[in-house]
C-alpha cells in the first residue's frame, strides 16, 4: 500500500540546474505560474500522452482507504487502523519543467493521504537535525535515546544511519506494535516471526512501519518538539505550501516531553496517520529536493543532506534515506 500513491506528481526539469540561483522561478504564496509546453521544450502530443496514461492508470483499490488498508494488510497480525484516514480523491498531479507548471490534471487542491511518501518528509525532518550537528547519522541512537527503546545487545548497536536506510532490523514494541508483525514473511507463523534470528544492523533491507515510526519517535525525542512543527517552520512556510497539510500519528502515540503531551508522528498510512497534503504543496516539496534544497536565497536544508538522502544505501542500492 505504501507505494500506491494515489497522486502522480512528475517533474521534467532537464537544464534548470545550468541556471545562476538568482535565475530559477520559484512560485510565489497561493500562485504557481504556467507555462506553454512548447515553450519548454515539451513534444505537446507525447506530453498528453503521458498525462492520459496517468489519469487513465488510477490506484485500483476501494476509494474508501479504511477498506484499502484492510484489505491490504490482513494477513498481519493484529493490525488495526488506529489514525485517521480519508476517502481518496482521483488521480491528480503536475509536469513542472525550470518550476513551471506545464500540463496538470485533477483536483490539485485536494488534500489526500500519501502513505510512505510521508517517509521523505521524515528523513527531512532528520536531515535537519543533521545540519544543526544535534545528531551525526553514524553514532549509535541510543546515545541520545537512552530510555529503553535501544536496550539489549542488538539494539544498541542501531545507528541513525540504519533506521534512515531501514537496515536496523530493530527489535520490540513502540506504542503496543510488535516489530515482526509488521509485513511478515510468507512464510511461517507468529513463532516463527517472533523468534526470528535478528540480522546485523546495516545488512538487509526490509520495509518495516514500526521501526520507521522508532526514528519518528527517536527524532522526537531530539528536537523535543512535535515534528510538524519542525517541518512547518523550516521547510513549509518557507517554501510557501498552503494551511491545508497535516501530518499525524495514533490516537495511543502521545509521549510526555518537558511536562507537555505530543503526538509522535507516523512515517505512513500502515495503520492510519501519516501526512496528508494536496498536490501543490508536494510539488513545492519535490522543487526544493530538485534545487538542492534551496529556495530562493534561503538554503533550507543543506545540499549535503540532499545528496546523502538519494545515495544508494549497501542493504538496497534502490533505497537511500527514505527516497527511492
């Protein structure tokens, strides 16, 4: 389910980067400005072309999400949707070429679930903390989170690095979900699944919810601030996305921090949660990750960061930091 997105957002962006920064069009708050297809290049035939693919080759399963994710994971044990949800809208996206709009089908207003593309905005929200130097991706966490989460002889040797690369092969339970029972394998039973052997952290990749929402949690714990707000104030105000976004977690992942409760956030739509955003504001997400992640004369997040998320990582060389 995480990589069915109901939205296809396609950026074609050939010769921006030979650009000087001040040159690059960046749209402004609420307006995004359009531009001819052949003025940019585009072979307007084969470019309606492959937007009629798109609009023609929705997400097959049940628009109401609540009966998708069910269906989708009911060979898991004890799943349960415990977020919110939403009945997805159709299939909605843009082409933007030098951060031009230059074709566009569907609602792109519309605010829809996003499942594991929430994942990208959580490796943000890390790399941030990266470039304030408040963690270095190749020390073990738990010298930060110290409260448990990293016990044992295997835990502890899990690294930033491993839960951004999902190679950390964690072990536990975070806010009453088990590990392994989180995609299982085909084969096998819950005793096979929960006495597994645990592989070396950092040596194979496996998709897994509940060890991403460990590093949503773990990153919590660092900034000491809910997450959305992390990524309000530094990446999404900044970049001009709208009010209409929302990035949630479970109704039990409240933590206590300073005295206050805050909701740890989720890094999909699994069980429920996740981010929630309409086209624009993604496409506005997307131009910053293809500009090196600046925007205008801001550097939001560093370009070091930006490299390090999309390199190829030993366990998946599909698979960076929570980017294909």
């Amino acid at each position: 389910m995480g990589k069915r997105i109901t939205r296809l957002i396609l950026f074609y962006v050939l010769g921006y980067s030979s650009l000087p920064a001040q040159g690059l069009y960046y749209p402004s708050p609420g307006t995004w400005e359009r531009k001819v297809p052949a003025s940019q290049g585009f072979d307007e035939p084969l470019l309606l072309e492959a937007v009629s693919f798109a609009k023609n080759n929705e997400y097959s399963g049940a628009k109401d999400l609540r009966q998708a994710i069910l269906k989708g994971f009911q060979r898991e044990p004890y799943h349960e949707i415990v977020g919110p949800t939403k009945e997805r809208g159709g299939p909605a996206g843009l082409v933007v070429k030098g951060g031009f709009i230059v074709a566009e089908w569907g609602n792109l207003d519309r605010v829809d679930m996003t499942f594991s593309v929430t994942k990208s905005y959580l490796s943000t929200v890390a790399g941030l903390a990266y470039d304030q130097e408040m963690i270095d991706v190749n020390d073990p966490v738990v010298d930060l989170i110290w409260d448990g989460t990293f016990e044992g002889a295997h835990n502890n040797k899990i690294t930033w690095h491993h839960l951004l690369t999902q190679s950390s092969d964690w072990s536990g339970v975070l806010f009453g979900m088990q590990d392994w029972a989180d995609r299982p394998p085909r084969e096998g039973g819950i005793d096979d699944w929960r006495n597994r052997e645990l592989f070396e952290p950092g040596t194979r990749f496996e998709y897994n919810d509940v060890r991403v929402n460990v590093l949503s949690y773990s990153l919590l714990n660092v900034w000491r601030s809910a997450l959305p707000l992390v990524l309000k104030s530094k990446i999404m105000d900044p970049i001009a996305a709208s009010s209409t976004w929302r990035w949630y977690g479970y109704e039990h992942s409240w933590v206590t921090l300073d005295g206050f409760k805050v909701q740890s956030v989720s890094g999909g739509g699994h069980s429920g949660g996740g981010m929630f955003i309409n086209t624009l504001d993604q496409a506005r997400f997307g131009l910053l990750f293809l500009r090196n992640g600046k925007w205008g004369d801001q550097q939001l997040i560093s370009e070091k960061w930006v490299h390090m998320a999309v390199q190829s990582s030993k366990p998946n060389e599909s698979y960076g930091y929570m980017w294909w």
